[in-house]
C-alpha cells in the first residue's frame, strides 16, 4: 500500500488536523515551530500522543481495512512510516526515536488494543487493571503497581472494549454493559461500562502464561516444601479427591495445573472451566467451557449443564476450574460415584469455611436432602482441602494441607496434616506426623513408606525468607 494510497490533501490542509473530539480542526506544529521550542522531556509522551491523535482520524479514514487486515505488524509499520513522511500527513518533523513511537501508537490503535496493547507483550505482568481513563494498575511479582496509560478520550477508551469484545464474538453496549470471556492468547477479561462503571469503561484482564509449572519447582519458590510437594504427588497417584482454595490471585490454577502433571497419560480427562486457563499436558484431555447467555437471552450452557453431560462422556477424572453453585451437587457425584481423582476450586479463606461454603452451595441448589446427609455426602466425596494463600510480600503459597477425617456427631471432622508457621522474616512448613484417614487408598499403590517419610520430615525444610 503505497503512501498515496491514503488520499491526497493540499499543504495547507495538511498543516491541520481534525481532534480526537471533533469540533475546529487544530494546526500541527511545523517543523520550524518543532526546532524553536524545545520540547521538556516530562511532555514528550503527551507529544507523542498528541501527534496520534491528530493522525489517526486521517490515517482511519483513508485506509481500507479489507487489506490493512492482511497486513502483518511489520508491513503497517512500513507503510505508516512512509505516509507520515509526506505532506499530506501534516506531521511535523521528528527523530527518529519519536517517529517510532508515533507509528508503534498507530500500529497499536489500528490492528491491536491501543494503549493495551504493550503491557500484553510484558513477561513480568500477570494482571492488567484499567479503571477508567485515569487509573491503570498492573500486578508484578504479586505486587500490584500504578503504570501510566493514555487514551485519548472516554471514546477511545470504550472503543477499545468493544474491540475485545467483538474479538471474541461478543457485544457489549448499554443493552449489554458487561462482558467476561477469554482472549485468543487464553488471557482472561472482564469489562464494564457506562453507565454501570461510572467513571469509564473498567477492563480487568487476567493473563494467560504459559508455564511447565511442577510441584518441584513450585518447591524450590517456596510455594511449598519439598515433603508437602511429595504428599500431593502421593495424593494424586491414589486417586484422591481433591478441593483446592484461596482468595482471589491465589494461585489455586496454578497449583491445580502442577498437581495435574501427576496424572498418568494413560487416563482421560474432562476440564471444565468458565473460561478455559487449565494447561493440561496429558494427551488424552477434552476440554469444555461454559457458555454465556446471548442477547436474544438464549444458548447459555452452565457449568452444571457440562457436568452432567461430562458424566456420560467416560471420563477417569474431572477437573472443575471453580466450583460457584448448583454444579457442586454434580461434583460430589461424580467423586463418589466412579469418579476418584477428581479436582476443583472454589473461594474460601481457609479449609474450614471452604467445606461450609460447598455445603451452602449444595443446599441453594434445591432437593431435600436434609443437612447430615449433606455433611456425609461432602466428608464420603472430599479427602483433601488443599488451602493457598498471596501474602502481604506478593509471594504465593500453600498455607495448609487438611485431611478430610469423617464426620462425627452431623459434624464433618478435619486434621491439619501440613501447615505454614507464619513468622519474622521465616517461612517455615510443619507437619503434625498424623496419618490421614486416606492411607488405605495410599497402600493399594504401595507408597505408604514415602508418605510417612515425608509426614515425619524435618519442619524447618523450605525455610526461607518471603
């Protein structure tokens, strides 16, 4: 696409702009006007932005994207670097550093997600928050910092949402204010907007990052201890039902990809997740996601739908990515019904109030099936409740390994079998010796030795500093 291709304007029209906003065309800078004022360095990105802003309503409004579409980054660049070099593009003369950065905007606005768009090629970000036009906040190393992010406008800002969300087939609008789907990358979003999020368009994006995460390794970051990792690959060999809790950034995905590493490749596997983020290396894994209401209000498919039709589909094991509501009656099924080695997560904030929330969530679901026979239901189906905790430092950990005993007097009985003992500066994980009430499944694999090995460990291995 050569730069005429982008229309012609006279010198003089090419000296003015139309802005981001509509209203009086305004004068770019000539270069004359460029060299005589010097430029503070503080400003140089409002430049920059500035430039974009001026350009992209011309540049939009001459291209034809039936071929921009075919074009690869690159190949924009190219051609964007030699249009802003005529007249006709009205741009003053830059370095070439800056002329770099204007025709990276542009590449960004037209083919990716603007101002976004950066921040998804960061290895280091694992969560990007934009909260309005203002506010824009990014997760490092657990740690949450404030980065700065220039749109051009509210506009510009909702445009941008509804770019994600047509990406994925989806709408959002004021009939449709909310979205939340997964991108092509496996990165999860969430947007909100006007006039439900009040000041601009809110987009929570949850990156997808590909990682051959193991117990060991998670061991070595101090995720766990070695004889804690050694406990969950024995757990996982015996075909031990397991929930996995946390708040919310946990790291309960994360841990349940590394326990599923375990899994012998000669099983097959079901996942079901509201939005697919499971790495799952086995060969044989089917892989199901919940589907959304449309607009008409029809084709929803719920995770309790894919449960029950999971059931009839032979699998050795299912993994529920998070378990919110009526699904948990399917679940516990499947766990005690020919379904041993099963997985998934839910929200609590320690293994107690995690059985309490399943147990609620059984009783929202309907039926009239009384409360001790809930609790029996719960302690026969749940043998572990693996509990994960992001500390105040950023760092991710298990927090405590709870054996689910029995129950006893309509109450479901618990033993800590591995915790975290907080301290100064120490990061410490302790056993209790116990042997959980599982071990007759432990002994038909004949790994009993190893797992008292690794109950009896020293306590202090894994200490390290958070």
């Amino acid at each position: 696409m050569p730069a005429r291709s982008f229309g012609r304007r006279s010198r003089a029209a090419a000296e003015t702009a139309p802005p981001a906003n509509g209203g009086e065309p305004t004068a770019l800078p000539t270069s004359a006007q460029t060299h005589a004022t010097a430029r503070p360095a503080a400003s140089a990105e409002t430049f920059i932005s500035e430039i974009v802003a001026r350009v992209h309503p011309v540049i939009v409004k001459s291209l034809d994207m039936s071929k921009i579409s075919a074009l690869s980054n690159e190949q924009l660049a190219g051609q964007l670097l030699s249009f802003l070099a005529t007249e006709e593009a009205g741009v003053p003369d830059l370095g070439p550093l800056d002329r770099q950065k204007v025709v990276s905007e542009l590449v960004h606005d037209i083919k990716g997600l603007g101002p976004i768009e950066p921040l998804l090629h960061d290895p280091l970000i694992s969560d990007i928050l934009i909260n309005g036009m203002e506010s824009t906040y990014v997760e490092r190393a657990g740690r949450l910092e404030r980065v700065e992010l220039r749109f051009r406008d509210r506009q510009h800002l909702l445009h941008i949402a509804q770019r994600i969300a047509g990406r994925v087939g989806r709408r959002i609008d004021e009939s449709s204010p909310m979205v939340d789907a997964r991108l092509e990358d496996g990165s999860r979003v969430n947007i909100i907007i006007p006039p439900l999020a009040l000041d601009g368009a809110a987009i929570s994006i949850r990156r997808f990052v590909m990682r051959g995460v193991s117990l060991d390794d998670m061991a070595k970051r101090r995720v766990m201890s070695p004889a804690m990792a050694e406990l969950f690959r024995i757990g996982v060999k015996a075909r031990l039902n397991v929930l996995i809790s946390g708040g919310t950034g946990a790291g309960k995905t994360t841990f349940m990809n590394a326990l599923s590493k375990e899994i012998p490749d000669s099983e097959r596997l079901i996942t079901i997740e509201d939005a697919a983020e499971l790495q799952l290396q086995q060969p044989h894994v089917i892989r199901l996601e919940t589907r959304t209401m449309s607009a008409e209000g029809t084709g929803q498919v719920t995770m309790r739908d894919l449960l029950v039709n999971t059931l009839r589909m032979r699998p050795d094991r299912i993994i529920v990515g998070e378990v919110r509501g009526g699904e948990a009656r399917e679940m516990l099924q499947a766990m005690n019904t020919g379904h041993p080695g099963s997985m998934c997560t839910l929200h609590a904030n320690n293994p107690r109030e995690a059985l309490t929330r399943l147990e609620n969530m059984l009783m929202m679901a309907g039926g009239e099936m009384p409360l001790p026979a809930l609790r029996r239901q719960i302690a026969s189906s749940v043998d572990m409740v693996v509990q994960l905790e992001r500390l105040r430092s950023g760092h991710r950990c298990v927090t405590s390994a709870t054996n689910v005993a029995g129950i006893e007097n309509d109450i479901i009985t618990t033993e800590e079998i591995w915790r975290r003992r907080p301290g100064d500066g120490e990061h410490v994980f302790e056993t209790s010796g116990r042997q959980p009430a599982w071990m007759p499944a432990v002994d038909t694999i004949n790994l009993r030795e190893p797992l008292l090995a690794a109950l009896q460990a020293d306590p202090r291995i894994g200490e390290d500093e958070v």
